[in-house]
C-alpha cells in the first residue's frame, strides 16, 4: 500500500517513513485482532532501529506486509507456502527482489554471502531448528547479521482481545 506523503514523516537519513497513527492503520490492515497490531507496532519500531547490511534474506516472508513495513529492499526471500510467495510476489514486490518457494531446512550458502539474514516469527515454527541455524550462519558473510523474532510463549496471555 503507498501512503501519501501526509501520512510520512522523514526519519534521520531523509527516508520518509510513515507516521504513528499511518503504521497503525498499515497494522489494523493486517492483523485481525487490534491488539496483535498495537503488539506488532511496537516490534516494527523496534526493528526499524536496527542497522541491515545487505544483501539481506529473508527466512519465511510471508505475504510480505509485515516486513515492507520494516524494510525498503530485500534482496532474497523464501518461504515453505507457495500461496504466500505468490502474495509475497503480487503485493510486495517493490520490496522484494527474488522470492523462492524453498524449506528454509533446504537453505544454501551463497558464493559471496548475506550481509543480514532476517526471520520474523517464522523459527518457531520449523522442526530441527538447529540445523536451519546452521544454515543460516553459514549463509552470512563475515561480520553479518542474524536478526531473529520469536512470539512470547505467553503472549496471547497479555492481549487484551484473545482468540478463544
């Protein structure tokens, strides 16, 4: 979704980002519950204070939305669901790049490597979870990134609407 510029504020490097009430709205859009996008506002602000050296990869994108919200490129992605890459492809492809259909089990390294390698509650999901990670390191250049989110284990605990 492009956002007018009434909505985006500049952030320190000229970049416009959207404003708080803007992003919320971009969450409410996503999330069915209110209260998983006010939980999901926070953690997008937070992972905007991160610095990504690219190339970056993208373990488990989804539809992309969430991740468009974050970030302005990713160079790879990859996820297990070909009905979310095909969504990744068709609504954010002005974010990404290169979007594969591929176990993150399944991961290769890279000739030259990943500068990041990103993963927004997707780990938790993956059986042999230590392998994957070894992937992943492997996959990183020298000095590289591994930014990982997983969900509270009880976090639903503090949502203020619970699905029942």
């Amino acid at each position: 979704m492009e956002m007018s510029s009434a909505n985006n504020s500049l952030d320190v490097s000229g970049n416009r980002t959207p404003t708080a009430q803007a992003l919320m709205t971009e969450l409410l859009g996503i999330y069915f519950w209110p209260s998983q996008a006010y939980w999901r506002y926070f953690e997008v602000l937070a992972l905007r204070r991160l610095v990504y050296n690219v190339p970056i990869l993208e373990i488990g994108c989804g539809g992309g939305e969430l991740t468009s919200l974050i970030l302005s490129a990713v160079d790879d992605a990859i996820d297990i669901n070909p009905k979310s890459v095909q969504r990744c492809r068709r609504n954010a492809s002005h974010v990404y790049r290169n979007v594969r259909c591929l176990d993150a089990r399944e991961l290769q390294t890279t000739e030259s490597g990943y500068g990041t390698v990103f993963a927004n509650c997707v780990l938790e999901h993956i059986p042999d979870i230590e392998n994957v990670l070894r992937a992943c390191h492997r996959s990183l250049r020298p000095g590289g990134k591994l930014v990982i989110t997983v969900p509270l284990v009880r976090m639903n605990e503090y949502l203020l609407f619970r699905p029942e």
